[in-house]
C-alpha cells in the first residue's frame, strides 16, 4: 500500500483524450490522379476500377 503523501494527484483534463477538430480537417483528400501517380511511382499495374475503390476505402479509413 502507498501512503497518501507518496502519491501524487494530477486532475483529469478531458481534451488530452479528445483528437483535435483541427487536425482532423488538415487531412489531405485522397484523389484518382494521386492514387494513379503513386501506383506508376511504385510500378504498379491497375485499372479505373481498383483506383475507384481503393479511393473509397482510404477516403473512409482517413474519415475515422
């Protein structure tokens, strides 16, 4: 067990929990032609389909 004077107290401060509103909306948008220049820097292969989808996957991801 501790003794009272051992232990320090610090009070609850709620925001230290709470992301920022503002760094939150400084989050960049995901874009097809981003997505298509970043797949051609990587050498990769796709096709509009796979760009559509994974710009909806990573639109939703960065939203949560």
């Amino acid at each position: 067990m501790a003794k009272s004077t051992e232990v320090k107290g610090k009070p609850f401060i709620l925001d230290d929990f709470i992301q920022r509103k503002d760094v939150l909306e400084n989050r960049t948008k995901v874009t097809k032609s981003a997505l298509k220049q970043l797949a051609n820097e990587l050498g990769l292969s796709y096709d509009e389909k796979q760009i559509g989808f994974t710009k909806k996957i990573m639109t939703a991801y960065l939203e949560r």
